[in-house]
C-alpha cells in the first residue's frame, strides 16, 4: 500500500475474534478495474491523566519518557512500539500507522507534574516510544507545547526523532541548551533513499534528517545521531557511512540499536522481507536469529539492544570504528539538572 509501512492488519494477540475481509488487505481495489484505496489517518482523543511512564530498564538510557501521540504515522515497518496498539483491541500491522491517539491535554499534565513539590528534576525523554515529531504534530503542536514548558522550567529533555519537523522548535531547543538542558538524536538508519522509502515511508527522508543535523549544530543545539534499528545483512553495511555523513553534519555523537522483534513485530517484519526484499529474506532472518540465540527476538537486558554472538561482535566492531574514523564520541552528552526553577518560587521563597 502506498505511504504505509505494513501490509496489513493481523489480529492482535489479545483478541479472541478476528475479521477476514474478503480482499487481501485494508483498502484493495474491490475488483481489478479499481485502483486501490488511500488508507487515511484517523486521529483519535486519548483522555490520559498520567503523562510521565517511568522504568527501570537498565539498557535505556533514560528513566522518564513523555509520548503525546499513541501509534505513528511514520510507519516504520521495524518500529518496536507497534505491538502496544494490540492493548488497544487494535492491530500492529495498518492500525498502529493509521489510528494515531493523541494526548491533548499533555502540556498542562506535564506542568502540573514538574510543579509538584516532590518533582525531582530528571533528563525527560521525548518521546521513548512513538515519534513526537510525526506528521500530526506539525498541525496540533502538542510536542513544541511540551517543550514550551519543559523551557520554562528549564527541566532537561532528550528529543529523538527522525523528523525535519524538530527544526521549527530550533528556539525553544536553545533556550535549553543554553543551560546545558537538551539534546537532539536524529534517527538515521540509511543513505539509500528507496530503502528508506520502503523501511520508513512516511519519515523525512535521509537528506532532510541530515540537514536537520546540520541546522541544529548551526542553531546552538547540541546533535547526536542514532543508528536505530541496525538490521543485519540489510543495512548493517551502510553503518560507516551513515556515521560519516552525521559526523560531517555536525553531529557530536554517534549509537545504534539492534533490531527488535517483539511479538506479532516478527510476522510483520517477515512479511514486508517478503513484499520488498525476497531475495535477502532469508538470510536477513537467518542473521537476526544468530545474533539472537537461534530467535527473531531476545527480550533480555543486556542484550536486547546489542545483539550477541559473532555477528553481533562484528557489527559493533564497526560501529566503534566507524565513530573513531569520524572523530566524535560514542557516549552522548550528559545532561544537567542545575538550571531547573518552578516558575514563582522565588518569590515564594522570600516570603516564607
């Protein structure tokens, strides 16, 4: 289907009943004569009174996360998040890329949260599950209106994203970093234009996030890009290069992330190998599976992330290598916490 990532809508494991439609996927032609049908976004109210999700994952690099958009439109075929849509009676496959949930009300949960007397200041990741900055945002603003607070109370964010978007909050971006308070990791998984059309079709494209790269280091807003999902015997080649291209952009830092195959993410991965690459299916799953103990997936910590065995050892071989040909760091830049104020509470201060 064109724009979309999956070519379907499997039932999610939660669901007892399932609907077989009589054509092969969401939105085929009814007969041979018709042209297949555009599959629209549909935006949905999500009423949470939570906006902070917390863990304890050793092998994040973050605590805290805010999402205002449940699903993303990006459509990413190997995004990790699509299998939560299931615990909305929904599907992974077109309903996680289509049915977005948005939480309006984020910016004022988010201030009453950092304006609570037991608020400890912490890095804030936005967003460690959908992308903050997908198509969206550029209408609803939810995320620029998130940033707006976490400014005022100069309370330090992560952003990442693999949105040129994330370039309009330049300013705001800024006033954080002045005080040592943001950083931005642009997700880049290749240089190829068709493959990134086809892994992430509606995601800007790989020249736009490496201009976002650029206008970001130019604005005074520290960069890292983030290799996110390496996926062997497809792009894993590509990781000099991309590192390079991200080093020359500006990027102070370089990491990656193995591809993760949680739940019903298997089958659909397997079968967008099958639409797009079936040549490589094969020995693209083959690798997975050696770099994951003879599975699609490994859902512990410590290994999770990397990968194990001897191709794992490889690639990050050359990630490393890659990192010190380019000059900047593996690690990224560490955040502060010092500038953090609650707007008013000096005054309250003097006052007692």
């Amino acid at each position: 289907m064109r724009g979309r990532g999956a070519a379907g809508n499997p039932t999610g494991r939660f669901e007892r009943l399932s609907y077989e439609p009589e054509t092969d996927f969401v939105g085929a032609a009814v007969d041979d004569d018709d042209p297949p049908r555009a599959l629209k976004t549909e935006l949905y109210r999500d009423p949470t009174r939570e906006i902070l999700v917390h863990n304890e994952s050793p092998d994040v690099g973050f605590d805290t996360s805010l999402n205002p958009y449940r699903g993303c439109e990006h459509g990413c075929i190997y995004c990790y998040a699509r299998p939560t849509h299931e615990y909305l009676g929904l599907s992974a496959g077109l309903d996680f890329e289509s049915r977005i949930f948005v939480k309006e009300d984020a910016p004022q949960l988010l201030e009453r949260e950092l304006s609570r007397p037991g608020w400890r200041p912490r890095v804030i990741a936005l967003s460690g599950v959908t992308d903050p900055y997908q198509p969206a945002e550029r209408r609803l603003g939810l995320t620029r209106r998130c940033l707006e607070v976490l400014a005022t109370f100069s309370n330090p964010v992560v952003v990442v994203t693999k949105s040129h978007l994330v370039t309009r909050d330049a300013d705001l971006l800024r006033r954080l970093a002045d005080v040592g308070a943001a950083l931005v990791l642009i997700s880049l998984t290749t240089l190829d234009g068709e493959l990134a059309r086809r892994l992430e079709p509606r995601a800007s494209r790989p020249e736009r996030r490496l201009d976002a790269i650029e206008s970001l280091t130019e604005a005074g807003v520290p960069v890292g890009v983030l290799m996110a999902p390496v996926i062997p015997a497809l792009n894993d080649s590509e990781i000099p290069a991309v590192v390079a291209a991200a080093a020359r952009a500006g990027a102070r830092s370089a990491g990656y992330v193995m591809l993760r195959l949680p739940h019903s993410l298997k089958q659909l991965f397997a079968d967008w190998l099958a639409d797009h690459y079936p040549e490589r299916k094969d020995k693209v799953l083959h690798r997975i599976q050696e770099i994951r103990g003879g599975r699609l997936n490994d859902p512990r910590f410590g290994s999770r992330m990397t990968g194990e065995g001897v191709f794992a050892q490889q690639i990050d071989g050359m990630f490393a290598l890659a990192v010190r040909r380019a000059g900047i760091e593996r690690r990224s830049l560490e955040l502060s916490t010092r500038a953090f104020r609650r707007p008013g509470g000096a005054q309250l201060d003097l006052f007692g």
